[in-house]
C-alpha cells in the first residue's frame, strides 16, 4: 500500500515543497551582481570626510587643497547639498507628541556623532577621494557630549538640539486593567532592570549605492542595495524635485540587509546630490570602519519591569518602564521610536493576563541613530518577559515548562486581544510548547544537567515563547504618514511560448523571495516551476509596493502572487475555451497543459495557447481579445498585523572558572501559518536565530565617555563564526491566517525574537546554584564571572 | 594640512607592473604599489566574484587560493602576488573543481545573500583537499575565519560533510 495522497501529490504542487533556490546558482559561481561591484561609463567615486567629534560646532572648513588635488571632481559641503534637497524630519504622526530636529546630507554648523558625514569629496578613485579627505581642514569647537541615557535625562544637563526643552524625542504610555491593585493582592512579584545593549546589523556587504544623474532627460537612476526601492524613488524624488517618474531605482543582487539598508542614510542622500551636481554616475559603498560608525545601530534599551503572580503561579499582572537611547536624530523615514513601541506592545504577549502598564521613553543622544533591525523589539520584550516568568517559576518553586503551560494562551481561546492593545487571530502557544517538550528531550536534559552539577559542570537550560508581528496593514507604517505602501502588486505576463513572467514588488534579500513567488505561480498556473521567471527590485519595471520588510514578503506579496495568478489562468482558460469549445470551467491546467479537468486528458499545451493569441489571432472568434498579461494588487485586510508565535530551547554549559559560554543545542517550535518551502523557512529560522546568539553572548558598539565608538572594526566587534554556533532543531505547527488565501505569515523574524532570551534564561539556570544571575546582555565571559563574584 | 608634502601623491600616482597566472591565463596588470590584491582583482581584472567584506583578514570573504593556498586577498598587496598562480571562485567554477560542493551547497540552500560564498567555497575547497573525512567540529573550526550574517552556517557544515561523505565513497579524492 502507498501513503495517502497529500496535496503535494497533486502535480506542480509547489506550495509546501522544499526546492532550491533558482537564482542561488549564480551567487555560488561568483556572478552575483551586487551594487559594490557595479561599474558604469564616466562613473566617478565618493569618500567621505567624517567628524571626530560627538558633538561640536563647526567653525570652519578649507577644503581648496583637496579641489586642487587631481583627479578630484568635486568637494562638497553642507550648504552646497542644501542648495538642491530639501531637509528630512523622522517623525510620524501617529507617534503623537514625537519631535526630531530636520536633516540634511551633510550638516551646516554642528556634528552630533562620531562619525557623521561632514564633507563629500568626488574623485577619478575612491583612493584619490581618500587622498583629497586628507588634505581637507575642518575647525571644530567641542559642544558638551551626552553619550549615555542617564545623562541624557538630567535635568538641566546638555542639550542635543538647541531650542528643545530637554533630550526627550518621544514618551507613550499604556495602562490596561488595573496594574496597582493587582501588584497590591499578589502572592508574588518579580522584579528587574535590564540592559540590553547597541548592535547593529554587519551586513557582510556593506552600503552600497550608484546614482547617475542624467541632465539631458532630467531623470535619475540609483543603483541602491536596499529592501525598499519603491520608498526610496519616492524619497529621491521629493527631496530632489525630480518627478517620480523619472526617478529610477534598481535593487539587484545584496550582501544582507536585515532592515538595515531601508533607512534613510545622510551619504546615500549626498551621493544622489553629488551626482546631480556632476551629471555623471557617482558611487559610494562604505567601508568596514564607516559602517561601523554611520549604520544604524539597534536595542540600547534599559528596562525596569515587574511582573505580579497569584499564589497558584498565575500571572496577573506586568508593569514596565522602557528607557531607549537614540542617536541625535530619529531615523528616516520610518522613525526609531519603532522599536521602543514594540517592546512595550510585545511585552507579555504569549501570555494570558489582564492588568498591564507600560512608560516608553524614547531619548536622544550623540551616537549614531538606531532604528529598525531584524526582530525590532521583539528580542527586547521577549528577554524581559521570559526572564520574569523564570524568576517567577524559581520563587513559586515550578519548573520553567510548568509555569509555562499554566499561563500560555489556549490554543482554543482565540480570538484575543492582548493587554498591550494588539489582535491575535490565532495562535498555537501551547502545542508549540508540548512539541518543543518532545524535541528537547526536556526530562533527559533537566536529568543530565543534575549529574553533571554533581561533577562540577554546569549545564544551563533556557526557554522562551514568543510572538511574532508579520504582515504588516498601513497600521505599522501609513497611517502616520509616512510614504512606504502595505500592498503590492504583481504582473504576471504568459509569453509567446507558453512561460510566465512574473513581475512583483517584494524584493529579494537572499531569504528567497524569488523562489517562493515562482513555486506559488507555478502551482496556482499548473506549470514547472522552471517555466516562471520572478523578476523583482527594478521601480520602472516592478509595479509599486512594500516590497520586503517586517515579514511581508510570503504573507502579502506570496499572496499578490497566488491571486495574479490565478487571474492569469482564468484568462488563459477562457482562451483555451473558444478555442477547444468548451466551458472554461471544464479545463484545467497541469504541467502546462490544458486538460479535461474531469479526466486529465490533454487538449492542448498553453504554448499554443499563447501562439495563437499573439501570432494567428486572427483565428480566434470575432471580438476576442486575449489578455494573457495579468495585473494585480493586493493589500492585506482583516487584522492589522499577521501575529505569529512559538517557542525557543536552548542547552548551555557555563565555564564557571573562565566565564564563558559554550551553546550546546537550540531548538525551535514555530508557526508561521502555511509553510511555502520549509527548506527556506527553516534556513529563516536558523539564520535568525544565530542573529540573536550573536546579540546574547558577543555583540556590543561599546562607546566611551566621549561619545567614541571604541570597537568598530570586525577584529573588535565580535560577531557569532562557525566554531562557536550550536547545531539548531527545528519543528513546526502550522496555524494558517484565515485572512488570506494563502494562509502565509512570516517567519524572518521568529529566530532572532527568542534567541538571546533562551540564552539569559539559560545561563542563568545554569549559575543558580551559586546565587548569581545576569540581567544583560551581550553576557560576556567578564559578566559572568562578575556575577560569580571571581572578577 | 598646511605642511602636506608634495612627494605623497608622486608616490601614489606610481605604478609598478605585475605579471601572475589568473585563473589559468597569464595577466599582466599596471597598479599602483598601495592597491591590495582584492582590488586589482575586482577591478581591473573584473572578477567580481571575490568580495571585500572587512578588509583587514577578519571575515573570509575575500579568500582566494594563491598558489593552491587560500589567502585573504585583502591582505595582500598586488604587488606581493607577482609571479603567483591566482585561483578565484570564477576559475575553480569553470574547472569544475568544486563543481560537487557546488551542488550540494545549492541543494541545502548553504547560502542566502550569496556575499560570503565564494570565500566559503574557497575554504572549503582546501579543507577537503587537506582532511578527506572531517567531523562536524573540523569543519566548524576550518570555517572560524568565514564569516556569514545569514545562514547560521548548519546548512553550510551539512553541505561540506555531505561532500566531504560522498568523495570518500566515490573513492575519488584521496
């Protein structure tokens, strides 16, 4: 007997399928085509002169040596960009009461970090654009630095922006229930501060961007590495009053971008202008030590959260103070109170609890900006919220699973509406946690970690749930103003023989959006998945849309896909109809063929299909007219944001004499609703989570006193290698979203969310019996040993 | 700069002939004493394949294998490889040399944004040439110098074990 026919049975049954990736071939040979390797006629190159200050005044810059020197093109100063764009503010107006001073691509009078961008030079190389940077004399007159969040707050301390009454961007407040009488009849409360500190993303390509202005035709093409070419035409278009469209972007292949490369970057701002300026192509990518110092950076959070249990372990109550330190500006155009708002709205969100308040404070300082990278806010509400729940478990005397079990939301009781204000659909917390059970082998660790204690080695073991924000609606970004759309749209074109083209706004970062557009198209069309070629990231050729971020790209552009076509095929099959004389809906398509829908006979290949309404459509009925080019749009409805969930494990073992940290095993059990390509999805997975271990245990911009970042190379700034990354085990639960066809949310964001809450609670399983325990991270080996009281 | 001394840019505007052995073929390049090897090859020799990641040996992606040993082109200046046989990811791919890792690389989607590949590739390509059957914890250790944002590096290591498996039982590397 054979196994019962799944619906992978079905033929060009994509969806569900582990296949590889169609445009990975090239990478592997080494024909990757990323912005840093593109050269274009009369391309010239960028280097930028930055400030060695954290704050200072600028009281002069000569820069007539560095004219003279040949091969130079241009130097640039502020007031010559100012000339011809217009200033940027990162506020959006449903953050209400958020201030941030105006920005323009290099400043007029003031730095306000180390590093920033104050003078542009343009040159035959970037080395003699390097050289001329030397020649360059810049007077500064040193302002007072507030270079911590502490500083930040004083009262009558420095001010960042002149005329602003203190360093406060934004505050927000949430208060749910009834928080003081809960703490007040609680058996139990926990308590803690955490710090959380600055990473950033380490993209191994860095920044990278060609912008060629063409004077004669009055347009504008960049070549930018980025998730968002569409926001980013409407950005250079508005700033720099070309009309929209004959501004061009072109995203091809990128090095990573995690979030990173969709910001608004002061030099990527100044290379557009400089190319305007010189009406010829002018490339810029950073270097390692610039994007160290102008990348957006991420977390630097301080929280103060308590968390009130009846005397059963149930939970009834958190209470949170959020401080969040910025740079001196709030990032563009999506703003950097982003990720503060999601630690205090994720904050106990697998939870089933009523009573909840929440202080976000979100504070200027002169650092480089932080803003959106992967998992924004998750990691940070996760760690906090897990942490307590284990303290938590500890003081009422129940194991981390227990506690766990007792207070997740059933499986059952959705819809729910968490106390921080968001709608779950529909979530599986709790058979997420009864497989994580399983594939931990949880009883033979908690058995295994007894003996070896016993023995002087010291296992830790740590678990965290959480949830996911996927799919985004205009709630995350539109209704506040801001520009970037939550649709997209897709055309999808049957040509002369018989393939399809997919055209489609979501973008391709690596995670394989291409993949999983082709292998939905195919299924839906009835052909193989090498007759569909996926095209994305060009503004004059892809229709407009969000393209890929926060979880997008599967759940809104995936589904763009299925209902595109699924248009195309209706059209194809009215075709095949008046040619076969049949009713439509007595035909189907399988491997590019039209069938018999009844008995899967062949009639006719859609190759012919195609042949006669391009080529003899004369042949066809008087009035026909094949439309064999699809166009479609889709923007999510139903609830604002697709919510996804699971659960992470980790196993550690602590060197309790040097400090450090040895990952054992990870695990993970997520949901992300309709799998396309579980290959893909678990790469995701992985790949996230090694993004959070690297956060956990090794990732800081360590700044001094005086605003200076100390670590920013890649031999000082540690990032997670091979050698000290576990093997991770992955399962899933499937709980599709009803409010699309497709049922996908997203996944990009699952892996890094938990990862470094698993490994707080695990080291800190892992030192209970010395009474020590950690509230930070990265938990470096000085940490831990810190806590052990040995340093 | 007031005292900047003139002689500098004489000194950068030199260049200083170089003759090697790319990918099988005899180049000679015109550079300029300061230009790293990374450079030359990605932009005069347009191979485009070898990629600057950290330009100071600390994350693998410029990796190629310089006289059948994988050194960081970064690290290099051009000058310093005159003579040298140069093997980049464009000519181990058309030799077909690591055609298999190749492969199951793909099959395992070992690779996301594709940046850290190449120097993977190249790595991995020596590994196997030195040890033919390495454990798990070998390959970990041979990559420690390849870094990589996306994968998490499993599908990586699963790859180079599978090969690593499949040329011992093919008998073909000894």
């Amino acid at each position: 007997m054979s196994a019962p026919l799944t619906s992978l049975d079905r033929p060009n049954s994509y969806i569900g399928r582990s296949v590889p990736r169609p445009n990975a071939k090239r990478l592997l040979a080494g024909r990757g085509r990323y912005v840093s390797d593109l050269r274009l006629p009369r391309m010239l190159h960028a280097a930028f002169l930055r400030s060695p200050h954290a704050h200072a005044k600028i009281i002069s810059i000569d820069v007539a040596q560095a004219r003279a020197l040949e091969g130079v093109h241009l130097v640039a100063i502020g007031a010559d960009l100012a000339k011809i764009c217009t200033p940027w503010t990162g506020t959006l107006d449903h953050f209400k009461g958020m201030t941030s001073a105006p920005q323009l691509p290099l400043p007029l009078d003031r730095v306000v970090w180390a590093g920033q961008a104050v003078v542009a030079v343009v040159a035959e190389s970037r080395a003699i654009a390097e050289d001329a940077l030397e020649l360059i004399e810049i007077d500064y007159e040193d302002l007072p630095v507030v270079a911590d969040i502490d500083s930040a707050r004083e009262a009558g301390g420095p001010l960042i922006n002149p005329g602003s009454g203190n360093n406060v961007c934004f505050r927000s407040q949430l208060d749910n229930g009834s928080v003081d009488d809960a703490f007040a009849h609680a058996a139990h409360v926990v308590e803690e501060e955490f710090c959380f500190g600055r990473h950033t993303a380490v993209t191994l390509e860095p920044r990278a961007i060609v912008a060629e202005y063409d004077p004669a035709a009055g347009a504008l093409t960049v070549h930018h590495a980025t998730q968002t070419p569409y926001q980013f035409q409407d950005l250079y278009s508005r700033h720099y009053g070309i009309p929209e469209a004959r501004v061009r972007v072109i995203a091809t292949d990128i090095g990573g971008s995690f979030g990173m490369k969709l910001h608004v970057y002061h030099e990527d701002m100044a290379v557009v202008g400089l190319s305007i300026l010189l009406g010829r192509p002018v490339k810029y990518v950073a270097d390692r030590m610039e994007s160290f110092v102008s990348d957006i950076h991420a977390r630097d959070h301080r929280v103060r959260a308590r968390m009130a249990l009846d005397a059963e372990g149930e939970i009834l109550a958190m209470d949170v103070l959020d401080l969040t330190a910025i740079g001196a500006f709030s990032t563009y155009p999506r703003t950097s109170v982003v990720e503060g708002n999601q630690v205090i709205r994720l904050m106990g969100a697998p939870y089933r609890f009523k009573n909840y308040r929440a202080t976000l404070e979100v504070i200027f300082q002169n650092k480089v900006q932080t803003s959106q990278y992967r998992a924004v806010g998750h990691p940070i509400a996760c760690a906090v919220t897990e942490r307590l729940v284990d303290m938590a478990a500890v003081k009422l005397g129940l194991d981390p699973l227990a506690i766990r079990a007792q207070n997740l939301i059933a499986d059952d009781a959705y819809p729910q509406t968490s106390p921080t204000g968001y709608r779950f659909e529909a979530l599986s917390h709790q058979a997420c946690l009864k497989r994580l059970h399983e594939i931990m082998d949880y009883d033979a660790l908690r058995a295994e970690q007894a003996e070896l204690r016993k023995s002087g080695v010291y296992h830790g073991i740590g678990i965290a749930a959480f949830v996911e924000i996927t799919n985004p609606s205009p709630a995350f970004y539109g209704v506040g103003g801001a520009r970037i759309s939550s649709q997209d749209g897709a055309i999808l074109s049957l040509t002369p023989s018989g393939e399809v083209r997919c055209l489609i706004s979501v973008t391709e970062q690596g995670q394989g959006t291409e993949a999983i557009i082709s292998q939905i198209v195919a299924d839906q069309l009835g052909l193989a998945q090498e007759h569909v070629k996926v095209i994305t990231g060009d503004t004059e050729v892809t229709p407009h849309g969000g393209a890929t971020w926060a979880c997008r790209g599967a759940g809104i552009g995936g589904e763009t896909a299925l209902q595109a076509a699924r248009a195309l095929r209706r059209n194809i099959l009215e075709i095949a109809a008046l040619i076969l004389q049949e009713q439509p809906s007595a035909l189907d398509i399988i491997d590019g063929e039209v069938v018999d829908a009844g008995t899967r006979n062949q009639r006719m290949p859609i190759s012919e299909i195609a042949r006669i309404a391009y080529f003899r459509s004369d042949t066809l009925p008087p009035g026909t007219q094949a439309q064999l080019t699809v166009s479609h749009h889709f923007a999510p409805q139903g609830y604002p944001f697709a919510f996804t969930n699971g659960i992470q494990g980790c196993s550690l073992e602590v060197d309790v004499e040097t400090g450090f940290i040895k990952m054992l095993k990870h695990f993970i059990v997520e949901d992300c609703g309709r799998v396309i390509n579980p290959m893909l999805v678990d790469e995701q997975l992985r790949g996230g989570i090694v993004q959070g271990l690297g956060a956990a245990l090794f990732e800081e911009c360590r700044y001094s006193e005086t605003g200076q970042l100390v670590n920013g190379s890649l031999a000082d700034y540690l990032v997670p290698m091979p050698m000290e990354m576990p093997d991770i085990v992955i399962a899933h639960v499937e709980t599709p979203t009803a409010d699309t066809e497709l049922g996908a949310k997203g996944c990009g964001e699952a892996g890094t969310a938990a990862a470094s809450a698993c490994v707080l609670n695990a080291v800190n399983d892992a030192l209970t019996p010395f009474n020590a325990t950690i509230n930070s991270i990265p938990i470096t080996p000085a940490k831990v040993l810190k806590a052990l009281k040995r340093f | 700069m007031s005292g900047f001394d003139e002689s500098l840019l004489d000194d950068a505007d030199e260049t200083v002939r170089v003759r090697f052995v790319v990918n099988g073929r005899k180049v000679a390049c015109e550079v300029a004493p300061r230009e790293t090897l990374v450079d030359c090859l990605r932009n005069a020799l347009e191979l485009t394949g070898t990629h600057a990641g950290c330009e100071m040996g600390a994350c693998g992606a410029c990796l190629v294998q310089l006289d059948g040993q994988a050194v960081h082109a970064c690290l290099m200046f051009t000058v310093q490889a005159d003579g040298a046989r140069i093997d980049t990811i464009e000519g181990l791919t058309e030799s077909g040399v690591i055609a298999d890792l190749q492969a199951e690389f793909h099959r395992r989607n070992a690779l996301q944004c594709g940046f850290c590949t190449p120097g993977m590739l190249v790595n991995a390509h020596e590994l196997l040439s030195r040890v033919t059957q390495p454990s798990r914890e070998e390959i970990r250790d041979a990559l420690s110098g390849n870094y990589c944002r996306c994968t998490g590096y499993e599908a990586i290591v699963d790859a180079i074990d599978a090969v690593a498996k499949a040329r011992s039982e093919s008998g073909g590397a000894t």
